[in-house]
C-alpha cells in the first residue's frame, strides 16, 4: 500500500463530503474492455442517460447505440443510479486517448453516494471485480481536480484515494483490523 496511507484514509479519501465529486480512472483499456465496463455497470445500475458524441453534437442512445458507439471511436457519457450500496450512483465518461485502440475511462461518483456500512472490503472488492471484467491494467480512485474547495491546495499529498496496486494490502489491513 502507498506509504504513509491507511484503512481510515481511503474511507475519508471515499466519504469525505468537501464539494468535491471522486473519479476512478481506468487505464490498459481497448474497445471490449471499455464495452465491457458499460456492460458490467448495466448490470448493477438502473440507467438515467446514456449519450454518445458525434462531431459536434449528443446524441441520446440505448446500450446497444453507446457499445457500437465505442466500437466506431466515438466518446460516451453514461449517468446510472439505483446501483449497489458500496456506490448508489455513477457517471460514465469515455473516450479514445490516441490513434491506438487505448480508452481512457472515468467513473465519476460524489462522496454522498457512497456507503460503507458493511465496511471498506465491499467497496474494494466492487471495484476490483470490475477491473477483472474489463481487464484494466489498473486504476485509481482520486479526487476529481475539478473542485472548487477552499483547501484544495493543501490536499496534494492525497489526490489518489488508492489505486489497483494498493488493493490487495488495503484487503489485508481491513482484515487485520
């Protein structure tokens, strides 16, 4: 786990209400794991919007539309709710990095939708089911940079929340407890 970083400082990273809204990037994602993302969020939440992005105009589609609009390169925005309680509600940003076939997927997600009454291991485990879904080579979950809180500056030591690689240590120091 990232030095110096605790089990209490993901769950205050996770449910701290600063006017700050949480991302989780995702990152190594070709176009089925992008598809495959959307796919395992269908799954779990009800959809509010799904929308895709053609030249200069959004265009509303179903899940059908917003899978062929990743096969052809398009961006997608996605906005879900009803989903598990670990994160109740989720927005879902995509859109190709380069000329490779590289995704650069965000989850976006405010601290009040989240719960962790069953503790942090259910959290950590959604989100590590969802990697293995869509084969991510890893994420992170961090403060959106977007805030317009007044301490902003003086979180920098804690922009990342925790990452893929601190996943495992953070099981194990939950269990520990």
């Amino acid at each position: 786990m990232t030095p110096g970083r605790t089990p209490r400082d993901v769950i205050l990273g996770l449910t701290e209400v600063d006017g700050a809204c949480r991302d989780i990037n995702w990152f190594g994602l070709n176009t089925d794991g992008a598809i495959a993302l959307l796919l395992w969020i269908c799954e779990r939440y009800t959809i509010t919007a799904l929308q895709n992005y053609t030249d200069d105009e959004t265009v509303p589609c179903d899940v059908d539309s917003a899978c062929e609009a990743l096969v052809a390169g398009r961006s997608f925005q996605g906005v879900f709710q009803e989903g598990p309680p670990e994160i109740s509600q989720i927005q879902y940003f995509s859109y190709r990095e380069n000329e490779s076939a590289d995704w650069f997927v965000e989850l976006t997600f405010f601290p009040q939708d989240v719960s962790l009454e069953k503790g942090l291991a259910p959290f950590v485990q959604l989100i590590d089911d969802a990697k293995q879904r869509c084969n991510a080579s890893a994420y992170y979950v961090r403060y959106e940079d977007g805030s317009f809180d007044t301490v902003w500056q003086q979180r920098e030591h804690r922009v990342v929340v925790y990452s893929s690689e601190d996943a495992t240590d953070l099981l194990a120091a939950v269990e520990a407890i």
